[in-house]
C-alpha cells in the first residue's frame, strides 16, 4: 500500500511538471509571437509616411495579438483638450470626438493610466452611445495611453471583447 500511496504521488509530480512545462512553453512561444509583431511594427514606421494607414496595422495587430474583437485609437491634442478617432474598427466613417477626461478613454488621457474592466456598463465612465449606435456590445475593455518618450499623451489606444477571457497586465505591458 505505501509503494502505491508513493507511486501515485511520483505520477502526480511528473504531471504537474510535464503541464508547467507546456504552460511555460506556450508563454514563451506567446512572448516570441509578441516580439516579433514589435519587429514588424517597427519595420512600418520607417516604411510609410502615412499615419492613418499606420494606425490601422497598429490597432489591428494590438488586436490580433492581444485576443480582441476590435480596437480604436485616439489621437490626442492635448492644447484643444480633445481626442479624435483615427481607428475605431466597427463604427463606420464618422470620426469621434471626445474632451480629454470625458467617458473611459478621455479619463484615460486625463489620468495617464490604463483602464482593464471586465464589466464596462457597471462603470460610470462607460459611454453607451456607441454600443447603441451599432447593435455592438462591450463585455470586457482595456484602454491604454500611448506616450512619446518624453511620457506625453499622444494617443490612447482601446481593445474591446477579449475573445479568451479577460483582458490582464500582461496585455497591458505589451502595449
């Protein structure tokens, strides 16, 4: 009985070892994926001269490679105190146009600090008017600012509907 109780424990710890070892596998191979999209992105700044084209391949592989459904970026002029769209995937050709502290992404701006809610309508801050506006529905967001190396706001970046789950401070890390 004790060569089994110790038997079964040894499987146990192989198992547990053989998982970890996959789970660290897929987070490397993860953060390889993510290095190389750093690579490529840098590869687009010195091949275009075109920000709205560059936008979208930003927003689009921060969604691709962050897990979710769609993005937006907004470009700050922080002496008017206004964001404008430059990308907002799945809300058509109308630009919008928030003040810097209105709604998440203008608190976002106005703070200088990321936003991860797995609940958007539970918050205050959450503007519904474009969830109404295109039948879409948030379920889970991050919103980033995006700063020049001085750290001045230049833009603040959003990811809506994690496909797997929940947005996490790795995702916000990598952005």
């Amino acid at each position: 009985m004790a060569v089994d109780a110790r038997r079964g424990r040894m499987l146990r710890n192989v198992e547990v070892r053989v998982s970890s070892r996959g789970d660290r596998r897929r987070a490397l191979e993860e953060r390889i994926r993510r290095l190389e999209a750093v690579v490529e992105a840098g590869a687009w700044l010195n091949s275009t001269l075109d920000l709205e084209h560059l936008a979208q391949r930003v927003v689009a592989t921060a969604t691709r490679l962050v897990g979710a459904e769609r993005g937006s970026l907004f470009l700050a002029d922080t002496e008017a105190g206004v964001l404008h769209s430059l990308v907002a995937e799945g809300v058509g050709d109308s630009p919008l146009e928030l003040r810097i502290g209105e709604g998440l992404v203008g608190a976002v701006a106005a703070d200088l600090q990321p936003v991860i809610l797995d609940d958007p309508y539970g918050d205050p801050r959450f503007d519904r008017r474009v969830d109404r506006s295109t039948g879409f529905r948030t379920r889970s967001l991050l919103t980033v600012p995006v700063r020049d190396r001085a750290g001045h706001l230049q833009a603040v970046l959003q990811l809506l509907n994690h496909r797997e789950g929940h947005f996490s401070e790795a995702d916000v890390e990598f952005l």
